[in-house]
C-alpha cells in the first residue's frame, strides 16, 4: 500500500539519490511528493527523523546485496560495499552519518550489526574485521572525493577485492 509516509520516504530518497542528503529538506520532500508542506511533519516531527526513514530505507537496499555476498567471501562484500558506495554515493554518505541519524528513531544498527559480525566470522577476528571494513569504507570514500586520481592511485572492484582479502587473513 502506497500511503503518504511511504510517498515521502520515497521522494527523500530521490533527492539523496540525485542530489545528497544536504539537499533533504521538508519543503523539497512534499514538493517531491505532492503534497503540501505541512504534511511531512505528521509523519516525521523533525527533519532528523524522515533522514533516519530515508537513510532506513538505504541501509535496506544495502544489506540486501551486502548479506548474501557475505556469506560468499570477504571480498565479494567488499565489492557489493564498492558498487553501492558508486552507485548510490548520496545514500551512501547518508547512511553514516550517525551524528544525523542517532535517537532520530531508526534502529539502523539492528542491520548493520550483522554485517560486522558476519565480516568478523570470515575474517577469524573482531580486529581483523574491523581493519578490512575501515580500509574498505575509507577506499569507498576516498574514491568519492577523487583522491585517488589526484595522487595517481587506481581504486577500481579489483583494489578492493585485493584490499580486503588481504587484510581479512
């Protein structure tokens, strides 16, 4: 069912998609969704808890490639991770920014918990998982401020199937 939460769930996530989180305003997702201004505000009392829906709605999609790539090995989800990061930059900023979304009334971390508990188990230990997950988050971003082609480095699925595996050993 289509109802007007959903509508405005949708259209924020349009914009981040399109534009970036930055652009997410009250305004702009009634506009985006066809209905007055007023309207957001009986689903989401502040602007932090319809980011925490739409950023809900991003974690989704990506734990929807994430969990089963981790479970054929630390380097595909490594390269779902990328792909994501590439394709969905917007959402993928959104997503963590945890000093945006904390107490905005998504439990994001109920999802996400599992993906480093499931990197974790691939990779033998907490610390290792942790050092693969920070490389590869850091190459994601890295690669989307253009850093690496300002110092001449190639961050392609291939440098990031290499870094994780190599670090989740």
């Amino acid at each position: 069912m289509d109802t007007t939460r959903d509508r405005l769930v949708a259209a924020g996530v349009d914009i981040v998609d399109e534009s970036g989180h930055l652009e997410v305003g009250i305004r702009a997702v009634a506009a985006r969704a066809g209905v007055s201004h007023g309207a957001p505000r009986r689903y989401f009392p502040t602007l932090e808890s319809l980011l925490a829906a739409i950023a809900a709605t991003g974690v989704a999609d990506l734990d929807a490639v994430l969990r089963p790539a981790t479970r054929r090995g630390i380097g595909d989800a490594a390269v779902e991770y990328w792909r994501f990061a590439q394709r969905r930059p917007g959402m993928f900023a959104l997503i963590f920014r945890h000093d945006l979304l904390d107490g905005a009334g998504a439990d994001l971390r109920a999802t996400t918990g599992p993906w480093f508990h499931a990197i974790t188990a691939a990779a033998g230990d907490a610390d290792r998982a942790l050092t693969c997950w920070a490389a590869v988050h850091g190459l994601c971003v890295l690669a989307a401020t253009r850093v690496p082609d300002a110092v001449g480095v190639v961050v392609d699925e291939a440098a990031v199937r290499r870094v994780a595996e190599r670090l989740s050993r």
